[in-house]
C-alpha cells in the first residue's frame, strides 16, 4: 500500500508541478511544495527531505555551477557593452539577410554545442547576439527560449561524435565510440533539424502575422547598448573572442582539456577587456559586474531549485522499484526503450540525467537480446532529446527566466520543437534502421 501511495505521489507531484509553473506560481515556492508532496507518500520525514535530500541537490548543483555562470554573464555583457555582439550581429544580418539569419542562427549556435561548448556558456556569449538578430528581424522575443533550447538541447547534444554529456554517457555505457551507429545518427539529426527549422520559421511568421512583434522589456536592456554614441569595435575585435573561446574550451593536449570552462571564460573576459580598453570604463565594468551577478543568481538558483526536486524523487523507494520494473515493459524492445528513456526523463527533468540512469541498466539486457549495441546508444541519445523538455527540465526554467518571459508565453512553442520533433526525428531513425540494420 505504502509503495503505491509513493507512486500516486511522484505523479501528484509531477502534474502539480507542471501545473503551477503554467499558470506563473513561483517556481521555488511549486519545487517545495511538489517536494513535500513526494516526501509524503514515500513515507519520510519532511524536516530531513527538505533539509539534507532537497537542499543537497540544491546546493550541489550550485556549487557545481555558479563560477562557470558568473564568468559567462560577464563575458556575454562585455561583449554586448563593447558593441562586439552588435558587429557580430550585423555581419550575420548582412550576409544572410533578416529571414536568413533566424534559421542560420540555431544551426551555428548548434555546431558550437556540438563542438563542445557547454549549453550554459554558450548563452551568455551569444545571448546579445540573438537579441541583435531578433530586433532586426522584428521577430517576437517569446520565441528566444525555444531558438536556443532547440539549438543547444536537440540535435547538438545527442549527434554522433559531439563532446556533450548525453553522448558521451550513453556510448561509454554501450562500450562503444562516441561516433555509434553514424549513419542512423545523422539521419535521426538531420530530420530534428528539418523538421523543427520549418516548424520554427512557420511560428515566427504566423505569430507576426497576428500582429507581434519585437519589444525589449528591462528585463533584458542590460544586454543590449543604444547605437547611439557606441564606438563599434572592428571585426577583428568583435569575432576574435567568440572564437579563441570556442578553441580555448576544445584544446587538448593527450585526449584531456587544457582549459578548465571556468579557465577559458576568463581568458575570453581579458580578450575582451585587452581589445576594448579604450571604451571599458571604471563606471561600466561597475555596471557589467553588478547586472552579472544579479542575472547569474536568478539564473541558478532557478535551475537548483528543479534539481533540488529531482534528487528527492531519486530518494523515494517507488523510483529505484521503477528503474528495475524497466525491461518488463510489454512492447517490442525498440519501442520499449525509447518510452522507458522518455519515463525517465519527465520524471528527472534531464536527457543525460534519465540516459546515465537507463544505458547501464537496459542496455545489457537488449544486447543480450541480440541488439546493436551502438544502435541502442544513439536510441538512448537520440530519444532522450525528446521529454527531457518538460516544463521543469532546468534549462527550459533558466532560459525562459533569462528572457524575462513565462511559461504561458514560452513553453508552447518549446513544447513543439523540443518535445514533439525529436520524437518525430527517433521515429524516422527507427524506421531506417528496418532497412539499413
């Protein structure tokens, strides 16, 4: 009886949770009490569930992350104060042209997380890029959130080859190259980026056709600088540390990093401060620390606050009694996999989350079915892209917090492209495995 009030709880838990971050309750308030709501049922005791378990992965996850977000909101507003992003925008918008620019703009922001460049770092140094291009283009900002979480979340993080925690996860699990099942890889990519680039494009074009268009609020002011009386740097100056970071986080010497993240954000900072001294000022370097440590604060301890409920979940007796009921799951093994993984992953919140906990277990038991073990870790990947994006996955709270926007504005479209393509795209993927395995 205890085990199945535990279950009924972990759904409670989760549709309360959904529920308020949808209709705008503070997301650290609907985290404790959704937290409360599990400890409950699972029969423990609330005091030490909040105290040690839920403020564990709270704190955790801010100890693990706050310096690499501090040094990449400074890095991104050196980069919007200089007016680097601003040359760097204008290029873009030059070449491509507006309409180009908003479907080139998630493909490069992809290759740089494909590349290596952790999905948090990257905001921060494209973030007044995006800006640039969305005024430009008169694009409506609701839609930011779901540019870059599809960019960063989708194609780029479980792709044959990419450096990024769900791959690497999944194919060492597998005992198998990161490269596993290419063809099949690129295929399942590929039909993520079609499918979501139209999807993208034709809910741009529709929502500007009801009338919206682009608005700057002052919860992103800080990362934009008025043309007027803005000395624009060169193209040498603006471009140079967007790529000396992206080589910086990638340079290896023996298979192993040089750089800490931490390391090469700072390195990027003294680029941009060397470059621009003439125009970085006492009084705008006091402005630039100040507005950094407000939005990186904001930022993380939103995210915390999901992981947070996470790890209490992870507590209960009901989850480690659903990890080992898995294989048991009536459909054919493909099948079973792929909604095993998605299970996983709207319970954690996390692709590589729900992938660290699924591969070692499954994965055995489907190679000894007789299945391809590369196969199997890029269905993991893959699949895994899909209901990680549920309205509590923290990237999705952290970047829609970053825009200064809400659930009810952004989830919608974040929802379509993140959730719904990426199971499209696995779809596809299995069907030409039929033919080519």
């Amino acid at each position: 009886m205890g085990f199945t009030v535990n279950v009924i709880g972990i759904f409670l838990a989760l549709v309360v949770l959904v529920l308020l971050i949808m209709n705008g309750v503070n997301l650290y308030l609907s985290a404790i009490i959704c937290s409360i709501i599990v400890g409950i049922t699972a029969g423990l005791n609330i005091y030490t569930t909040m105290k040690d378990i839920y403020m564990s992965g709270f704190v955790t996850f801010l100890q693990s992350w706050f310096l690499l977000f501090f040094a990449g909101a400074i890095y991104g507003r050196l980069m919007s104060m200089t007016g680097s992003a601003k040359v760097v925008a204008d290029v873009i918008i030059k070449v491509l042209g507006p309409k180009r620019a908003m479907i080139a703009l998630p493909i490069a922001i992809g290759l740089l997380i494909y590349g290596g460049i952790n999905g948090y770092v990257c905001i921060f140094a494209v973030f007044p890029i995006i800006l640039a291009v969305f005024r430009e283009a008169d694009a409506p900002k609701r839609f930011i959130p779901v540019m870059y979480l599809f960019a960063s979340g989708t194609f780029a993080n479980c792709g044959p080859g990419t450096t990024m925690v769900l791959n690497i996860v999944t194919t060492q699990a597998l005992g198998v190259d990161p490269m596993a099942a290419w063809p099949l890889g690129f295929i399942g990519i590929g039909s993520m980026i079609v499918i979501g680039l139209f999807w993208y494009n034709r809910m741009i074009n529709q929502a500007k056709r009801n009338g919206e268009h682009y608005t700057l609020d002052k919860n992103l002011a800080q990362y934009e600088q008025s043309d007027k009386d803005q000395v624009a740097p060169g193209k040498f100056k603006a471009f140079f540390p967007l790529v000396f970071t992206v080589v910086a986080v990638n340079l290896k010497i023996g298979g192993a990093n040089v750089l800490k993240l931490e390391e090469a954000l700072v390195l990027s900072i003294a680029i941009v401060i060397i470059l621009n001294f003439k125009v970085i000022t006492r009084s705008l370097m006091s402005s630039c620390l100040e507005e950094s440590v407000k939005s990186t604060l904001s930022m993380i301890c939103a995210t915390c606050s999901v992981i947070g409920f996470a790890t209490v979940v992870k507590a209960t007796p009901a989850f480690d009694a659903f990890i080992d009921m898995i294989p048991s799951i009536p459909l054919p093994p493909v099948l079973a996999l792929v909604v095993a993984t998605n299970i996983m992953c709207g319970i954690t919140g996390t692709a590589s989350g729900a992938a660290a906990i699924v591969a070692p277990i499954l994965g055995p038991i489907y190679t000894g079915m007789g299945m391809d073990p590369a196969f199997i870790a890029r269905l993991i990947a893959v699949s895994a892209t899909g209901c990680d994006s549920v309205p509590h996955n923290g990237s999705i709270v952290a970047y829609i917090n970053m825009c200064g926007e809400t659930h009810k504005t952004a989830y919608m479209p974040v929802f379509k492209m993140c959730l719904v393509t990426p199971l499209i795209a696995t779809g596809i993927m299995i069907l030409a495995s039929l033919v080519m395995l």
